[in-house]
C-alpha cells in the first residue's frame, strides 16, 4: 500500500524537508545509528528501544497526530538530488510544545548528519522552516536552547538572526548531568502597520 501523502513538503535550493510516514522508520532509524555518537552527547535520555524500527515505526505515526492536533512538527531533511521515496536521511528540524492563545511560540530542535556538517545545510533548512513556522502555522516566536559549547549551533542560529535572551543554569539532563543552556529566541518580522 502506498503512503499517503506527506502533509509538510518544503523544497529549498538542495534540500526536501518533510514529514515522514512510518514506512520511513528505515531510513529515519538509520541516521540516528550512524551519527549516535555524533548527537548523543547533546540530546536528552532517549528511550532504551530508541535504536528499533518499531519505535519509529510508532514515533513517524506520532508526529502525523502531533501535527494534526497542533502540537508539533518534525520535518527529515533529504537532498534534494535524490527521489523522495528512497533518499537518505541526512537531519531534522522540529518545532515541539507549540502554545497557542497570546504566547503562539515554540521549541526548536535539530541535528545534521556528521557527514554533511560545514556546507550550510542546516542554516538553509532552518531559514525555510522558521518561515514556514512564521507564515503557514502563523507562530509569533520560535526558541531555541544550546549548550553554551556548542559554537557551531550558536552560529547558525546568530546567522538566522536569533537573539540570546539569558543562560539557564541546570536547564536540561543530559547524559545523567544537568546542564546549563543559552536561552534564543526569534520573533516573527514585524507586520507592516495598517495605515489605511
């Protein structure tokens, strides 16, 4: 049976980012193995059947539901140059813990293959989906949180045009440690005042 269509499609000049259904478990399962010891260091305790099909299998129908009831969004960054249905998977952008009412501001995650680091992917993925988070999902504020080590994360989000707003001390635990993060946000561009 084939998949239903994915609800997120963004094109950029060499990336497809899109939802993924859980068919995909394969290849979603095979970027977190080969780069485990890449993004471990930096991400929260992850479940002990992390590295199984089944979990994906289950974690991509999540994310559909997630969407569907305005929760959250993960998009899989793919190279452009290959088909959808077969390229690899080579990063994610998420926007998680999507609050509505007057705040309308989210949590921004993301991780790049080892293997693709230095070539300004991700700051072309995260250009297109702030956008999109901006525009389609009408989102007034996107944060996100880094390690104060991690410079290279600090400099795409510097270059995204994203502000430190503080340090958290002990903010999240990673690795069986607290650790302490630097709070960014960015703000939707400002609408144009209405002078008619």
């Amino acid at each position: 049976m084939p998949s239903e269509p994915t609800p997120v499609l963004l094109t950029t000049d060499r990336l497809h980012l899109s939802m993924l259904p859980p068919d995909a478990a394969g290849r979603v399962l095979a970027y977190h193995q080969v780069n485990e010891e890449h993004l471990g260091p930096v991400s929260p305790a992850r479940p002990p059947t992390f590295f199984t099909l089944m979990y994906w299998r289950t974690r991509l129908a999540q994310d559909r539901e997630d969407f569907r009831h305005d929760v959250g969004l993960r998009l899989f960054l793919l190279p452009r140059d290959q088909p959808l249905a077969s390229a690899p998977v080579i990063g994610t952008v998420s926007f998680t813990n999507i609050r509505r009412g007057p705040l309308q501001a989210c949590e921004l995650g993301y991780g790049l293959d080892f293997r693709y680091q230095g070539k300004g992917l991700m700051t072309e993925a995260l250009r297109t989906a702030c956008t999109y988070a901006f525009n389609a999902m009408g989102l007034h504020r996107i944060q996100a949180n880094h390690l104060p080590e991690n410079l290279r994360s600090a400099a795409v989000l510097r270059r995204l045009g994203f502000v430190v707003e503080g340090y958290a001390r002990d903010f999240l635990l990673i690795n069986g440690h607290w650790r302490d993060h630097v709070l960014t946000a960015l703000v939707a561009p400002s609408e144009p005042p209405d002078l008619g």
